[in-house]
C-alpha cells in the first residue's frame, strides 16, 4: 500500500516570493507521482507529474517538483508566486497508471498568497 | 484533453431523500471510474472504483447500500446517495482514466452535496 504526507497544511507567503510544497511518500513498490490542484468548489487540475526519466519535473503555471527515491520525497517549488497561485495542492501517488489502481492523495497545503 | 463532466456541480436535498450524481466522459470512453469524497478542508478519500458493466468495489467503510453506484455505459458513471442525512454532506469528485494509456486520473468539477 502507499500513503502520502504533506508535512504542511497550510503555507502563507508574499507575492513573487519563491515557495515549496513539500511531500514525502511510503511505498514497498515503484509509484508514479502526481501534483494537482485544487480551487474553491472545484475539482482538481493536474500540475506535473513524475512518470520515469528525468527526476526534475516541469508543470503548468511555473511549477516544478523534483523526485527524490533515497528521500522518498516529490516537493513541489515554483521561484515566484502569484495571488492566483492561491488555491489548494494535493500530491499524490499511484503503484500504476491503468486499471483499477486509484491515486491515493496527502491531506493537502493550503497555499496562500499574500499581497 | 481528456474531459470529464460531472453533474449537477452543486445539490441541497432534503434529509431521506435520494439524490443521483452523474460523472461523464466527454471524449473518450473510460472502462472504470473513481468517486472520491472530500470533506471541508480534508483530502480526496476514494470511495469506491467503478468498472463498467460490473459491481462496484467499495472501499472499507464505505456503505454500499448507501451509496449506489452504476456503471452501466463505458461513459457514464452514477453515484446516488439513497436516504441522504446531514452528514452525507460532502463533496464528490469522480475520475477516469483514458485507456490504453499510461495516463493520470482525470476529474470532474466535482457536486457540492448539501443535507438539510
């Protein structure tokens, strides 16, 4: 089974400041890694995702996350933030990308972007 | 992109009453289907996978009887929250994966469901 920890429930930080959203995860076999992000009352938009190959990752809306096996961590950065930026992001993990194998997702960090 | 629609977007029904959510794959046909549930201010707990043409599998402590589930076309997926109560308030998120590919989940906006 594998299970996802975001060590930070909530993260305030000024606008064009740099910010991480750190994760760590639990696995006893590979995982594919996944950030996505959540808006008030919506569903969840997919931010980058960590398949194979190269551990640095590139997303949307200038965010990057790094993929570290020996730390079994997957944190999310993004050097200068806006207040639309502003939202709720959830890593996640899957042992699979097909099937029957959901994701299985952290409790969340509340980002908020400060003027 | 892979687009999945989910419907109504926000419902409030009266308590014992039954109230259906539909999850659709726009443009593409999704074998099985995920509903998640997130309380206020929580993560996404996966309720129950949902396979077209098959039961449902629910996940351990998730009522079956409460929560109906139907997958009865390769674009459709249906959850009713039978005899709903305050506490079944909550937001539902389905999502599908595109088939054949090595693919992330793809969600709907998710139902805001309201008990009164």
């Amino acid at each position: 089974a594998q299970s996802v920890t975001q060590l930070d429930s909530q993260v305030p930080v000024f606008e064009e400041a740099p910010v991480e959203l750190r994760c760590n995860y639990s696995s006893s076999v590979s995982v594919y890694l996944f950030w996505y992000v959540q808006y008030p009352n919506q569903g969840l938009q997919l931010l980058l995702k960590y398949l194979s190959g190269s551990t640095l990752v590139k997303g949307i809306n200038g965010f990057e996350a790094e993929f570290n096996k020996s730390q079994t961590s997957f944190h999310l950065r993004k050097p200068s933030v806006h207040i639309s930026d502003t939202a709720e992001y959830f890593c996640a993990v899957s042992a699979a990308l097909s099937g029957n194998t959901p994701l299985v997702f952290g409790k969340g960090t509340r980002l908020s972007v400060i003027a | 992109g892979a687009v999945v629609s989910q419907h109504p977007s926000w419902v409030i029904c009266k308590s014992g009453t039954s109230v259906k959510i539909e999850c659709r794959s726009l443009d593409f046909q999704a074998t099985t289907m995920f509903w998640y549930r997130q309380f206020p201010k929580q993560s996404l707990m996966l309720m129950a996978t949902s396979n077209e043409g098959s039961k449902a599998t629910y996940e351990q402590g998730v009522e079956k009887d409460k929560f109906l589930i139907n997958h009865a076309s390769l674009t459709l997926s249906t959850l009713t929250v039978t005899s709903a109560h305050p506490e079944d308030s909550s937001f539902y998120i389905c999502s599908a994966r595109v088939p054949g590919q090595d693919s992330p989940l793809h969600f709907g906006n998710g139902t805001r469901l309201t008990v009164t």
